[in-house]
C-alpha cells in the first residue's frame, strides 16, 4: 500500500497538474486519513520545486457551521474563495466519506445561495486554473462496494494509477468522431433522447483533472435536447440521494423530473436557476477498472459502458452556453447486464450494449467480457 500510494502521489504532481518550480500548491482534504498520501504528496510537491500548503476540514463541523450559514458568513467565504484562486496555482482537493447524509440537515435554499456566491470563483477555479479531485478509500465506501476495506483499498489505488498514458492514446479516435459529431440518439429501457453536439468538440479525461479518470466528454447545443432519459445509478446530491431519476426534456429545457423517492426536492434543485434546467454536458465512460455503481459520482460517472448526462453548468473548455450554480453528473450504464443500450452518432451505431462496435474504437473495450 506505501508503494501504491507513493505512485498516486507522483501522478498527481508529475502528469495530472504537472507542478513548476515556485507553483503554490493547496492540498484540501477530508479528516486526518489521508494524511499518508498528503505526506507523499508534499514530498512530491517539493521535488517538483512547488510550494505545498494545506487545509484539513471536518464534515460534521461543516455541516454544522453551514446549518448556520449567514449573509455575513457567505460573504466572508466568497472572499476567502477570492484570495484562493487569487493566490494559488493549482489545487488538490482529497475527500473522505464518513456519511453521505451529514448534510442533510442543510437548509436547500442556504446551499444555493452559496453555490450562486460562489459560482464566479468556481469557475476560475475550474477553468483557469489547474486542478485534480480524489477520494481517499473510506471504510463507508468499502461498505458501498461490497468490500473490506483492504479489498477496497487495492481496488481504489488501482483504479486510480491505471495507464492514463496509455488511455490517452487509446481514446483519440473516438474523440476525431465526436469532435465531427451532429446528431446523437441514446436509446436505453426508458430512455429514448435526441440532441445535437455539432460545433462543442470533446474534451478527454485521462487523469489530469479527477482521479480515477477515463471518460470524453462534449456539451449538447444548449436548446437541442428532446425525449427522455432514466438514470439506472443512485444519483447523490448534496446529502440526498435519488434513485431511478427520469428527465423529461423539451428544447433543452427539463420540463418533468420524476425520481423514485423525493420528487419535491428533486424539482427543488432544477429550480435553483434557470440553468439547472438544462445540460452542461455528455459524456461516455470507459475506466476498465470499474464496472459497478457505488453511488459516488467520482467512481460511477468512470464506468465502463457507462454515460453521464449533466444537468447544469457547463465547462469554459467545451461551452455551450449554459451558467448555472449547479452540475449534477447523473450516470446510466448501458452494459447488457444493466439493461443494455445503444448510442447513435449521426445515424451510426457506435456502441451497443456498453461495447465500442466501431473497429477503430474497440480498443476502448479494454477486453471486457459480457456476462
């Protein structure tokens, strides 16, 4: 585990934000658990010529003093998120679940006022400067694997220290494809949608900004978006977790969202702004390393076979137009042993059942074998 460790670190500092001598570094991160890798991580810090700083943060202190969030307190926060992006080069933020609902306490309308406060820092952050997301393996997302939590840990450093070079190579035709892409059909049991991704491009995703990593993702034309799509993940959000969400679009607007439980709160959230109505990207996942659902988004929107349909903000890097203070990743996997599913570009069945049909993107099937 200390060698696997030491090897995350050193992705992180040489290939994911690739620190320059005199670059200032803040390492955020969730408890003391991670500490081992943070060690690691300022060592590497070091070696590169950086300059490591950190901050250590507790949930239930966080969630308690944002249970008493202010107009005083927002304030102060934004321009502690100013002085961030103002003053740091890149950031590494480590989390460590201990309880997906210690927010749940959280007043709806205190997190939106603090999302849309602190939306323009965000933004910076995300698209101007570098920056790399992680989960350190908690013994609750051992729990939420099936695994002890030795079992977890050598899944999730492996997961995190594939080939991301190797991925890189692997994943340039289909973003020649998507990058000349009009039409795209998703077709899935209970989901039948249409949009168009003409002009946005792609973006790959091979361990340079979250960790695990391997998607591609685009945008859909802002008002293109019609039919429907259902999610056949958990989809967690801000302490609440919704299973079996439908969206119904029309134009690109969401004009109906249903779920199995919460139905109330799950419109709540699409009322936080008039972006959060529509999409802010389209993804395609294909990590081979993980294959099943543990309702962390960081995990499950990387799944082999998988898609991801976000609601929300979209990314400066593949804009299409769409502001909001939300950008929930809501995943559906279209393996044959999750229903199965196709994906049309302009017409062209590209991948059926979770696997690339197309000769020149059936590298990306990492020799998954169907069940």
């Amino acid at each position: 585990m200390e060698d696997k460790i030491k090897e995350l670190a050193h992705t992180i500092v040489n290939y994911s934000i690739q620190v320059q001598k005199n670059e200032k570094v803040l390492i955020t991160y969730v408890t003391c658990e991670p500490k081992p890798l943070v060690k690691e991580l300022v060592k590497c810090i070091y070696e590169a010529g950086g300059i490591p700083f950190y901050r250590e943060t507790d949930p239930e202190i966080n969630s308690l003093i944002t249970e008493g969030t202010t107009k005083e307190r927002i304030e102060l926060l934004r321009k502690e998120k100013e002085f961030e992006v103002e003053n740091f080069d890149s950031f590494i933020s480590i989390q460590y679940r201990v309880n997906d609902y210690e927010s749940h306490n959280v007043d709806k309308s205190v997190q939106q006022t603090i999302g849309a406060a602190l939306m323009k820092t965000q933004d910076i952050r995300i698209n101007q400067r570098k920056w790399v997301l992680l989960n350190y393996p908690s013994v609750l997302d051992a729990y939420k694997a099936g695994m002890t939590i030795d079992e977890f840990k050598n899944f999730s450093f492996d997961v995190m220290t594939v080939d991301y070079s190797k991925m890189s190579k692997d994943i340039a035709p289909l973003k020649e494809l998507m990058d000349k892409t009009d039409k795209v059909h998703i077709i899935s049991p209970g989901t039948d949608l249409t949009f168009s991704i003409k002009g946005m491009g792609s973006i790959p995703c091979v361990g340079d900004k979250n960790i695990p990593d391997g998607e591609l993702y685009s945008a859909p034309v802002r008002d293109s978006v019609n039919g429907t799509i259902t999610y056949n993940t958990p989809s967690p959000y801000q302490g609440r977790i919704y299973n079996h969400v439908k969206l119904t679009f029309e134009n690109g607007k969401i004009i109906k969202a249903e779920a199995d439980n919460n139905n109330e709160e799950l419109n709540e959230i699409f009322n936080t702004d008039e972006g959060a109505r529509y999409v802010g990207e389209f993804s395609l996942g294909f990590n081979p390393k993980i294959l099943y659902p543990m309702g962390d988004i960081l995990f499950d929107e990387k799944i082999l076979g998988s898609l991801h349909f976000t609601p929300g903000r979209a990314y400066k890097d593949c804009y299409n137009g769409n502001d909001s203070a939300i950008h929930w990743d809501m995943v559906l996997i279209q393996r044959k042993d999750y229903g199965g599913g196709e994906i049309y570009f302009d017409d062209v069945l590209i991948r059926k059942d979770g696997i690339f049909v197309l000769p020149e993107l059936q590298q990306l099937n990492y020799d998954y074998q169907e069940k």
